[in-house]
C-alpha cells in the first residue's frame, strides 16, 4: 500500500508545481475537514513547542465539547486516553482527539501556575472550525481576523460585520496576516459583502477560457477600511487585499504578499483518495497577476516584537492610524 501511495504521489510530483498533490485516504478525508471547516472532535485548538514537546490548548471554542467539559484556554494537555502525549507527534496526538460524534474521550491537563492535574471527559461532536475573531476597539474601530477561507467562514464573516455594525462601528481592520488561503467561492461570497457592482476576480485556464466573479450591487461596505497582510498572506487573501485595493475602497497595509496566484481544483477517485490539480491563473479586478510577485502594500510596515509589551503589534496600530486618516 506504501509503494502504492509512492508511486501515485512520485507520478503527481512529476508535473513540478508545488500546488498539486496527491492524497491517499486518511489524507483526503482531513483535506476535506479542512477545507470544509467541520469536523468531529472536541473542538480545541493545540499548539506545540518546538523545544520542549509541550501541548497547549491555545483556544477552545465557544459551546463546544471541550468547552463543556471544563477545558480552558492554555491549558496544558498531558494525557489522552491516561497516556503521557508530550513530544509525541501533534498530528498524532490530534487524530486520537478526533473521533466519531457521539463517543467519548478522557484528557488530563496541567492548569495554572501550579499546574494542577485535571481530568475531564469529552464527548465528541461536530466542530466549526473558528475561522473568524473578531472585536470592537477603541474608537469604535472594527477588527476581524481571518484565519483561513472555509466553508463555513462566510457565515461567520458576515456575523461578525452584522454585530460590529450594530455596536456602532465606525471603521474596520481586516487581518489576513499568516492566512494561507482556501475557498475561491467563500472569498469571493466574503468580497460581494464589501465590494460596489463589479468584477471581483477572473481566472484563466491554459487554453486562456476566461471566467469572472462578480458582485452585486445589494451591499458594499463603505466606511474606512484597512487591510493587514505579511508575506505569509497567500491565495485568497491576495485576492481579497487585491480587490480592495483596486477598488481603492481600503488601503492595504502591512508587507509583500506571498504571490500564489494560480487556483487549483480536487478531483475526487471514487476510492477514498483525491488529487489536487492547479487549473487556472487568476487576476485581480484590473487585471493584474500576483503569482510570483504577491501585493504591494499601499502603506508599509514590518512587524517589531516588543520585548516588554508582547501584546504590542505595531502593524495593527499602523492599520488603526490608517483606519482613522481616512476618517478626516
């Protein structure tokens, strides 16, 4: 089954463009959670240290399983299922979490200071990936981060707008910083929510078939608009940084984008298994190409750490000050 997999994968990697993969079927099925950002689990997000194998709880999302059975943020996981699990595989750990809805799984974790042992059970269900925060700062300035385009982000994209309309917005930060990309139908949905009547994107195929995205004229957002992106901002979000930025109804801020320009397709086998095959380049509204190059800032800004305040982020106070020079 190895060499199988081998010989699938070798034969994909032959066609020498880094976006097309072949996936065996463990990997399709977690391909398809991802991108469908629903999966069975208890609805925590981890993260591990490099050095030390540590496994944190870095967020556990709202009214989900593991919510409900007591887990909180930055709790440090130690045992799944009564085995020790630090410096063991994350992916690893993870899938042993994950589960069918409906059945049950014990986590022991370190809380606080004294790391004090808690035992909890969860039992699994259907997650939403939290692909959205968002919150209402000073002056009444909106921010969403977008951690990545799924299916479900949408939804949660325009609940977010809806609820900071409500609270009075009077500006709004967009952060795709370290957003990766994802679906070309949901940033496209996301973008009509913002954009006047009019092309949003294009693509093209090898053969130069041109197809268009556009947007309606029922809503468009029109209050100042800033937009954060870094270098590890790739595929849909340059192509929403690239539509707003020529439609000039926000300003980009931040550095260069990553430059993924070209749109890739998965193609179900019918066994279980998927390829992933790149299909079409694609342009922003006034036609420009980012493959290779990525988006230009209007306003740039590299990101400082501050020792001594690491909840500083000098780009977001930089987008903000953008936000409100728009406002004179």
């Amino acid at each position: 089954k190895n060499l199988e997999d081998g010989i699938y994968k070798g034969y994909i990697n032959g066609l020498n463009d880094p976006y097309s993969v072949y996936y065996n079927k463990k990997e399709t099925k977690e391909l398809y959670e991802s991108t469908g950002g629903e999966y069975s689990g208890i609805g925590a997000v981890m993260s591990q240290n490099t050095e030390t194998g540590v496994i944190t709880l870095v967020q556990i999302y709202k009214d989900s399983p593991a919510e409900k059975a007591g887990l909180k943020d930055n709790d440090i996981l130690y045992k799944v299922e009564g085995k020790e699990v630090t410096g063991k595989d994350l992916s690893k750990v993870v899938s042993k979490i994950k589960g069918e809805k409906g059945t049950i799984v014990e986590l022991t974790v370190l809380r606080g200071e004294n790391a004090k042992k808690v035992t909890v059970t969860a039992t699994r269900d259907t997650v939403q990936a939290q692909t959205i925060e968002y919150k209402l700062m000073d002056d009444k300035i909106g921010y969403i981060r977008v951690s990545e385009f799924d299916t479900v982000t949408y939804d949660q994209y325009e609940e977010a707008l809806d609820d900071l309309e409500k609270q009075g917005m009077t500006g709004l930060v967009v952060d795709l910083r370290n957003n990766p990309g994802g679906s070309l139908s949901t940033v496209c949905d996301m973008l009509d929510l913002m954009l006047p009547k009019g092309l949003i994107v294009y693509t093209e195929d090898k053969d130069g078939k041109k197809t268009e995205m556009k947007s309606d004229e029922e809503h468009q957002f029109t209050k100042p608009l800033a937009v954060l992106v870094n270098g590890n901002s790739a595929s849909a979000s340059e192509i929403y940084s690239g539509a707003i930025q020529d439609y000039g109804i926000g300003k980009i801020v931040g550095t260069q984008t990553y430059g993924k320009g070209v749109v890739q397709q998965i193609f179900d086998l019918d066994d279980g298994t998927a390829v992933k095959l790149t299909i079409a380049e694609y342009f922003t509204p006034k036609g420009r190409s980012i493959n290779g190059k990525g988006i230009t800032p209007d306003v740039k800004i590299k990101y400082q750490s501050d020792e001594e305040n690491p909840d500083a982020d000098n780009q977001l106070e930089k987008a903000v000050e953008t936000v409100k020079a728009q406002m004179k």
